[in-house]
C-alpha cells in the first residue's frame, strides 16, 4: 500500500507543476515619468504558453494600487489564443512621494472549477508586469553608483560612475574625486572625468584610469561627487594585483525567460593551501540603476590549485529582455574580488560581457519543465511496473 500512497503522490504532484509555468506576460516593467493628474491607458499582453483553455483574475497591489485600474477583473483565453491583449489605466493624483512608486498587476490563473463547491485546492500560477513612476525631488537629486573594473593586461584599474537625475532642476558641472584606501590610509587620490549638464530624468557617466603603483591586496575606493554645490559620497571596495581566486567563465545551460536561470561560476583556485568559506554574491540593476535582485551561493571549501563551480539562482519572472548590469562578489578569506558585467537576457538565453571574456548559454531548449516531467514519467513507468508486478505476485499466492 506504501507504493500505492507513493504512486497516488506523484500524480498530485504532476498536476500541481502543470500550472506553474502555464503563464506569460508581456512587458515586465512599464516606466514612466511623473506629471500631475496624468491619464494614460498601458498595452499588456498575457501568453497562454500551454494553448488551453483558460480563466485569469487581474488585480493590482503596491503603493500605486489605487490609481492603477483594470476594466475586466476576471478574462478569459481560448486553447486557440497564444496571446491576448489587455489594458490597465493610470489616473495619477497632483502628488506623490519623491522618488520611485511602484505597482503590479497581477494576472492569476484561476482553477477551472472554481465554482464547483466541491473542487479541490490546487495550485495556480501567477505572473506581473511592472508598473514604476519616478517623481523628482525637490531641487537638485542623483542617484549614483561605482562599477571597478580590472584589466591586468595593462594593469589599468578603471572606474565607471553611472548618474540619473532625479531632481526637478537641471545639474551642471558633476565631477568626482576618487580617494583610494588601504584600511584608512589615502594611498591615491584623482579626479573623474567631467559632465557639464544632466537633464531630469537623464543617465550620464562619469570615468577614471588608475595605473597602481602598490602591493597586492584589498582597497576601498571612496568617491565624493560634486555638483553645483551638492555632494554625494559612494564607495566601494576592491581588489589590486593577480587574483588568487580568479573567475574562469560563466554559463547559463537550459533558459527560458520568466523561469529560474541556474548560472554556474566556474572559479580556479591558485593557491597552494585550500580557500575556505568562500561564496559568489550577484547583484543585477536595470538602466536606473534599480536593484533587480541580490542572489547568493552557499559556500564552498576549494582545494589548492584546483578549479569550483559555484552555483546561484536567478528567479527572471519578472524580467524582460534586454540589457541589463550585474556585480559579481568573490569572498574568500575576508578577501574581496569585484567583477562587472553587462548581461544581455533573451527569451532563451542568457550571455555575460565586460571582464575580458564573452560567455553564453550552453544552448537547448530544454527546460526544467520539461526535465521534470521526463523524471516523473520515469517514476510513473517504475511504480506501474511495480504494480503489475505486485497484483501479479498477489493473485499467484491466493
């Protein structure tokens, strides 16, 4: 009876992943930029990605919820339809918050019986396209960040300042000073290049070259940009000389946009002791410089001379193709290794670009779906052999 219980389960479970990725929605971010008493009607698409017949709840949530609406609240897709165009409209109010205000709408499979008093819960699939309003804040206003990039083959460390204005006046004149620390030492300083004008709403970049003239080891660069008479300090830390644990490639195997994207670090080890502890944190920013998420490995203990793979997960539900910027994390031996890529998301893959190297998807197109449903099928053949074999073995004892 265990393995009937056991059989009975896999069914279930069968039919509670065949909701999960039954769903698309297209765009995954709608960005707009704040005017009083806005009225704007936004195009979305829903993808019926498993061609069948289908009922789909639309609501909103998040700080913008009440001037975000739906016409339809419940709409519905036919097996025939792969995709179906929808509307939500935006009333904004004379004010906001300064700074970004957000909502989702929120398409929701709902159970085909869901009138029958009797149905059984099960589970559905929801997916949300995003909805962002900036408001300027008052005066003048910059968000900014600091990406380090090594290139050891000219022993060059370059420094990359993306700024967005978000104030509500034009800044002019932005220039940086870049302080570079060893504990809190000044070991160098110098200046960024210049940007003479930043219109609201607009990203520029500041840049720098550092040629080191000192030993190996972990750095902190303190940044303090000025811009007609404000200043913002950043910071961030790095690391100077040959990389003991030095990143070999990166690969995506088996994407599909909108489910999980299991990427793979391969790193080598040079030293001749074993690296214990260390980890790969990711971090991915969209155009505005808005953290899209912050992922992390587990640890990992790495033999002298040796090469890791380490592993981390990306949940791209909500993401959209396009390009996209990340930071990458090594930590091992209260050692810090910075890397910055440019990743490129397409509907089926996934490729890095910025440390000297181009690394793409493996290519396939097998996705985890599908790799779950051989394993169960495969689990079904076995207990069903079992079966057979059981009543067989039970009628021949009678």
């Amino acid at each position: 009876m265990d393995k009937i219980k056991v059989l009975f389960g896999i069914f279930i479970f069968i039919i509670l992943i065949s909701n999960v990725y039954s769903l698309g929605i297209s765009p995954g971010r709608t960005t707009i930029e704040f005017v009083p008493g806005l009225e704007k009607q936004v195009e979305f698409q829903v993808i019926n990605t498993e061609n069948k017949d289908i009922n789909i709840a639309l609501s909103i949530e998040g700080d913008l919820k009440d001037y975000v609406n739906v016409s339809d609240e419940v709409v519905s897709l036919s097996k025939v339809e792969s995709s179906k165009k929808f509307n939500y409209s935006i009333n904004l109010p004379n004010e906001l918050p300064p700074g970004l205000n957000t909502a989702n709408v929120m398409a929701l499979e709902l159970p085909k019986d869901i009138n029958d008093p009797g149905m059984v819960l099960q589970a559905t699939v929801a997916v949300i396209t995003q909805v962002y309003v900036y408001v300027p804040y008052p005066g003048k206003y910059i968000e900014a960040s600091l990406d380090v990039v090594s290139k050891e083959d000219t022993n060059t460390i370059n420094f990359f300042i993306p700024i967005v204005s978000r104030g509500e006046e034009e800044i002019g004149n932005i220039e940086a000073l870049i302080n570079i620390y060893k504990g809190q030492e000044i070991v160098s300083s110098f200046n960024s290049s210049k940007v003479f004008t930043i219109k609201t709403g607009e990203r520029r970049e500041l840049t720098a070259f550092w040629n080191p003239d000192v030993s190996d080891g972990s750095y902190r660069a303190v940044v303090t940009i000025f811009f007609d008479d404000e200043i913002v300090v950043i910071e961030k830390e790095f690391y100077v000389g040959e990389e003991n644990l030095n990143l070999i490639g990166i690969s995506v195997d088996d994407f599909t946009l909108g489910e999980v994207a299991k990427i793979r670090l391969l790193v080598q080890n040079k030293l001749s002791e074993t690296v214990l502890n260390a980890y790969a944190n990711m971090k991915f920013f969209d155009s505005d410089l808005k953290q899209l998420a912050d992922i992390r490995s587990i640890e990992y203990n790495i033999s002298p001379n040796s090469n890791q793979e380490m592993i981390t997960y990306w949940d791209t539900e909500s993401v959209e193709e396009g390009l996209y910027n990340s930071e990458l994390n090594l930590n091992y031996n209260q050692t810090l290794i910075n890397k910055n890529f440019k990743v490129q998301v397409n509907q089926d893959s996934i490729s890095f670009s910025g440390v000297g190297f181009v690394v793409t998807d493996a290519g396939g197109r097998t996705s985890i779906t599908t790799v779950l449903y051989i394993v169960i099928g495969v689990l079904i053949a076995g207990n069903l052999i079992w079966l057979l074999w059981y009543l067989r073995n039970r009628n021949r004892k009678k």
